[in-house]
C-alpha cells in the first residue's frame, strides 16, 4: 500500500514539475523586435510577411533565447525613442553603429560590416566611377532621412541638392524617371535595389565609408545584451551567421 501511495505521489510531483516546466516556457515574455520593414534585403514586408536577412536572425534569435518572438512595426525615426520607452526589446532593422547613437543607446556585437554605396542610372554610370566625383556632384542626391546616408551627404556631398526619401524603393524609381541623379544607402539595399532595376540602374564601385551593422539595444538591459552576444558568438563557431548573411547579401563587401 505505501509503495502503491509513494509511486502515486511521485507521479502527481513529477507531473506538477512538468505543468510548472511548460507553463514558465509558455509565460515568457515575448522578444519584441523593432523593425522598420521598407529596406529589402536587410527587413520587408511582402505577402508572406516579414522577411529578409534580420527577419531570419529574429526568429532564429528568439528560438535560441526560448521566447516567442513579437514584430513591432516603427518608423525608422521612432525606433530608438521606441527602445528608450520599453516599447520593444531590440532595434533589428539594419542600423549602423555610430557614436551619436551610442550615446542614447547600446548595441550588441556587429553581426556586419558594410557602407554606404551610390545607385545611378545606367546610362552615364561613368560619371560616378570615382569617389571625388560623387563627393563633388551638383546633383540631386536622395538619401533616407535620419540614416547614415543623410548625415554623409550633408556633410560631405555639399554641392548636390538633397532630396530625402521614406522607403528605398521611392528613390529607385525616381532615378529611373531621371528626377534623381544618385541615390545614397547602405551596400546591400543599394545592391537589392540595382538587380531589382537592372535593366535602367546600377551601382558605383566605390564604397564610401565603413560601417558596422549591428542590433540595438537598451543600456539598462545588459542581461539582455550578454544573452544575444553568447548567441552570436556561437553562430558565428557553427556557420550559421555566415549561412544567414549569404543567403541575403552573398554579393555586398
């Protein structure tokens, strides 16, 4: 009788432990990730969703932390005041890391290392083969406002009349219309946006700055931060961040 009642007991604990095991996987908070889904291949939204490079780090981000994982849609202005307020968890949409930024906020390990690249129309491409003559351009130069590329044209590019756009793809057609001269954005979104228009659009081979990619991050979250680092880290031993970026960027420096 008392081993029938210990085998009953043990089996009632053990199930409870189970319950309370899947209850606290099932209870953890989502990982809520600030995307700005307008700059393929780095973050999109098409009709399967959203996707692209950092789509593919979030989702396997949050499987590897054992959170369900929560897309928060932002404009690119609003995404670092969004992680300042705990809106979200982390910046996953491409950002740069610079020192004005590393002032509000942290970054995790770069993930990347890329730059600001010209797209331009085919025809008279060879006008921008060279860095001082796109420094030098009278022309009309769109950039994303709020990016890296705004504040290089600004400061560099001082000749040209700077036209700002919302979404990439916006400053494509516009070269392609001949109502832009050169447009100004990171290696990959420039390469995306070049074989997407081949037949009008190319690219100039000159990269103008060098700039580490990497996810943003609360300063008050190191906990958060050494988590994702550990999980980079061990992505890079087993090829799976080199797997991740060639499927999206196999072709940009």
């Amino acid at each position: 009788m008392k081993r029938r009642l210990y085998g009953i007991l043990s089996c009632v604990v053990i199930g409870g432990l189970f319950m309370a095991g899947c209850g606290t996987l099932s209870m953890r908070s989502p990982l809520r990730v600030g995307i700005t889904p307008d700059f393929p291949p780095i973050i999109a939204k098409t009709g399967d969703g959203i996707t692209g490079l950092e789509a593919d780090f979030a989702r396997q981000l949050a499987r590897a932390l054992g959170r369900p994982l929560q897309w928060v849609e932002l404009s690119w202005e609003s995404q670092v005041s969004a992680l300042l307020t705990g809106q979200i968890d982390l910046i996953m949409s491409g950002m740069s890391v610079t020192e004005m930024r590393k002032v509000r906020i942290d970054f995790c390990e770069p993930y990347m290392t890329s730059g600001l690249m010209a797209l331009v129309r085919r025809k008279g491409s060879n006008k921008y083969k060279t860095r001082e003559a796109l420094l030098q351009a009278d022309d009309k130069v769109g950039v994303k406002k709020g990016t890296t590329a705004d504040v290089f044209a600004q400061e560099h590019v001082r000749n040209a009349r700077l036209i700002h756009y919302e979404i990439p793809n916006d400053a494509a057609l516009a070269l392609k219309n001949k109502t832009l001269d050169i447009y100004l954005d990171d290696a990959p979104a420039v390469f995306w946006l070049a074989s997407q228009y081949e037949a009008d659009l190319t690219f100039s081979p000159v990269r103008l700055t060098e700039e580490e990619i990497a996810w943003g991050v609360h300063p008050k979250n190191p906990v958060l931060k050494e988590q994702v680092n550990r999980v980079l880290a061990g992505w890079r031993a087993d090829g799976t961040l080199r797997r991740i970026l060639e499927r999206w960027v196999s072709i940009a420096p």
